[in-house]
C-alpha cells in the first residue's frame, strides 16, 4: 500500500492528527511492512494487509470505551520534556543537548507519543524531540523504525496533499470488490465523516441488497451520522429499528444519541435514554457521563450538570477534565465568568481533572473577550510552566487582543514566540499586526517580521531561520 494513498485516506477522514499518530504507530509497530520510503514491501499482498486494517477497525469499534491513561512513570517523564523543551521554545537549537541532559529513564514508544501529542501545536519542537529519540540506542534506531514515523510527522502539518484518482480508486475498489460487512463499514465511516447522508445510505441499501445484516457497528455509524446532520428523529428512529432486530446497542450508541438530542435541548430525551442504558446493563462511563452534563448544561441546568459531577465521584469513574471544560464552556458562553474562573481554580487543585490546553484556551479566550489581559497572562503562564504549549488559535486570540488594547509590544512579543515554535500564523492576524505597527511608527519591526514570515513558509521546520531580530 503506497504512503500516498494512506495519505489520502487519512487526509479525507478529517481527524489528521489522531491518523497521523496512528500511521506512525504502525510504522513503530509494523516495521517490515514499510520500505525505507514508506511504501508496501509486496503491493500484491495489499488485499490482505487491507483485510487486518478492517478486522481491527470494526472489531474495535463493536464495545467502544475509553482508552486507559499511560502511567504515572509516563506521565512523570512527559511532564519533564514537555517543561523542559516550553522553557526553551525560544531557543531550538538547543534542545538535542538540553535532552541529552534530561537523563530521561526509558525512552518507550509510549513516551514518545505521549509527548508529540502534547507538541501537536508547535512543529519545531516536536520535531526536534523526534529527532533526537532517533539517535537513542537500543530504542527505536535497532528497530529500524524510526524513519516511517518521522516521514509521517513531518507531513502533519503540510496538509496540501496531492492526491492522484488511483490511489482513492485502488482502496476503493478493493473494499468494494470484498462484499464484506467490515468493507462496507469502513466506506459507511467515510461518509459518515463527510456527512454526506445520500452516499450513505446509498452504501447501506447495497449492503442490505447484498444479504448483509447491519451489525452493532454499522447501526453506530449510522447514527452517529444522521446525529452529526442534526437529524436526530431520524436517529431515534433507526435506533427502535436497531432494537426491533434484536441487535443489542452499545455504550457508544447511546453516549452519540445523548450528546446528541442534549445539544438541541431535548434534555427530556436525552435523559431517557442514559436511563435506558443502565437498564441495559452498562454502568455509566465518564465519555457517558460527561454526555448528560453537556445536555444539562445545554438546557442551562448548570445545578443538575454539578449534581452529576458529584454521582460520577461516588460512580468512581471520574471527573475528568473534559468534564469540567464542558461546564466551563457554558459557564463562558453565558458570560458567567466568577463562576467560570470558580471551576478553572477547582481543576488545578483535583487529582484526574488537571487544565488541558483546551481548558487553557477556554479561559484565555474568557478573560481577553473581557480585555482582562493580565488575567490572560497570568493563565497563559500557567499553561506554559506544566509544559503545555499554546496553539495557533490561542496565540491568535492573545495577539488580536493586546493590539485592540494598543499593546502593541506585548503582541510582537507573543507573535515572535508564536514563530519561533513553527507556527504559521494566520494571514489576517498578520495583516492586523502589521497595520498595528506601521500605525504607531514601527515599521522596521513590520518588516522584519513580514521577512520572518516569509522564511518560515519556505522552511517550516527550520529553526535557524526564525532567529529573532529588533529595530
């Protein structure tokens, strides 16, 4: 299988960077099956390499539950890279030596993603942080690996692929040509991401026509696209179709109708059906859970949406952040901003709940629409001191405020960093900028930052390029 048809696959899917992580696992843990340029050793035996792919993807979606979070020896030494290399963000060039000296323990495969997830926003260190896991001995060097993963990183942030009809067409043709169940299911998910219903269901009344019977995972697909198209009676409608056929509904099932019918304020529903669940014999999970908050909270049922947040403690199966930054959410939305900042400060101090950089970034937001910018600041200095970088979306929210607020040496400041990590900024925070600056008599500094703009679109990756420079 050629990488530029994974490639497009991936790149059609709209969920590049967990693909992207997926891809370069498989490099990690399929060596053989990629030649030094990432190509299939044997195209003739793409078939059935194709045939593993939809035995693990429909097997795995049949009892969907939350991934197990890496230990604490993982997380301990994701911590001290991910604080090390923010530290430095200003400096690249530095960072092999830097990790050298870190005398990180064991270097596992596990380590390594954990820490590019973190470094999904910024391309130069988590580039860098690979780079460097490549030269450790007795690591992933020995496995002849290490190549395939980085071929597959560098890509993730280039995203312009040019993809040729064939390499659609032989993927294609293949699942079509295998008349099974698990083929149709892959192409269901296709559209189901492209939230194309008549493709679809197009695909469904084939499968049906073929003698296929929809299974647990093609009723989930299934739903989970009319709910994303915001059909939802539709939804309910299949689900009683489901049952009729006495094929039994999963967890993921009901958490996608719940999230779902939540979201329009159909609290009354959505609340039947997590009852519904129970009675079918699940305990609730947090991903559940987490579902019949953000329907309360949609309904600004923020008492009820707290009130659940205590029976998951006595559940024993969470909060977790995404809990908290699903009530903060709706806290910010509805400008309640004591109450939001209440629950930032609860999340610091409860084990398991710990701000992610979407929790960051909700707060950041908060305090700069309010043009509290030391309140930012103070946060953004937070996130940073654990070891979490910013985005391009954050950075951009913090720049166009200091510049709305005239602070326009504060905003060059935030820019620069915002470069020296490998972010390319959007064009029209650029052009907000560089207007800032030539209106207040800098226009030395518009330039050079115009210049340093231009050097990273040709080498993104390039660190040495970004050096800063001053009037």
């Amino acid at each position: 299988m050629g990488r530029s048809l994974l490639f497009g696959v991936l790149h059609r899917s709209n969920s590049l960077p967990s693909n992207y992580a997926a891809f370069a696992s498989l490099a990690i843990a399929h060596p053989r099956n990629f030649t030094s340029n990432g190509a299939s050793q044997d195209p003739s035996t793409f078939p059935t390499s194709i045939s593993g792919a939809l035995d693990q993807f429909h097997d795995g979606r049949k009892n969907l539950t939350p991934q197990l979070p890496p230990d604490e020896t993982i997380i301990r030494n994701t911590d001290k890279v991910c604080k090390l290399l923010s530290k430095e963000s200003n400096n690249p060039n530095n960072l092999e030596r830097l990790l050298d000296e870190a005398s990180i323990q064991e270097l596992s495969p596990t380590l390594a993603l954990e820490v590019l997830k973190r470094l999904s926003n910024a391309g130069v260190l988590a580039l860098s942080f690979f780079r460097w896991a490549e030269k450790q001995k007795e690591r992933y060097a020995r496995a002849k690996r290490v190549k395939e993963a980085i071929d597959a990183f560098e890509k993730m942030g280039k995203y312009g692929f040019k993809m040729e009809s064939s390499d659609f067409n032989r993927l294609l043709d293949t699942l079509c040509k295998s008349r099974q169940i698990k083929s149709y299911t892959i192409l269901l998910e296709g559209w189901c991401q492209e939230k194309n219903l008549l493709r679809l269901n197009e695909v469904y009344m084939e499968m049906k026509d073929e003698g296929l019977d929809p299974d647990v995972v093609t009723y989930s697909i299934l739903l989970n696209a009319y709910c994303k198209v915001g059909k939802y009676s539709e939804a309910i409608n299949l689900f009683h179709d489901m049952e009729s056929k006495n094929c039994n509904p999963n967890p993921h099932i009901f958490c996608t109708l719940i999230n779902g019918l939540g979201s329009v304020k159909r609290l009354k529903e959505a609340i039947e059906f997590f009852e519904r669940s129970k009675a079918c014999g699940f305990a609730p999970e947090a991903p559940t859970y987490n579902a019949v908050i953000g329907a309360y909270c949609w309904s600004l049922k923020i008492d009820d949406a707290f009130r659940t947040v205590d029976e998951m403690r006595r559940s024993g199966v969470g909060p977790n952040s995404r809990t908290y930054d699903i009530i903060l959410h709706h806290l910010v939305k509805n400008r309640r901003t004591e109450a939001a900042y209440s629950v930032f400060q609860r999340m610091r101090s409860e084990a398991g709940c710990e701000p992610t950089l979407s929790t960051y970034e909700i707060v950041v937001r908060m305090f700069c629409n309010e043009d509290k910018l030391d309140m930012a600041v103070e946060v953004w200095n937070q996130m940073k001191g654990r070891g979490i970088l910013p985005g391009m979306h954050m950075f951009s929210k913090l720049i166009t405020t200091f510049c709305q607020n005239g602070k326009v040496d504060d905003a060059c400041k935030y820019f620069q960093e915002m470069l020296d990590v490998g972010i390319r900024p959007p064009a029209a925070l650029f052009s907000n900028l560089k207007e800032t600056l030539v209106e207040n008599g800098h226009k030395v500094t518009a330039s050079n930052l115009a210049e340093k703009m231009r050097k990273l679109r040709k080498t993104p990756l390039d660190a040495s390029l970004l050096t800063p420079t001053t009037d």
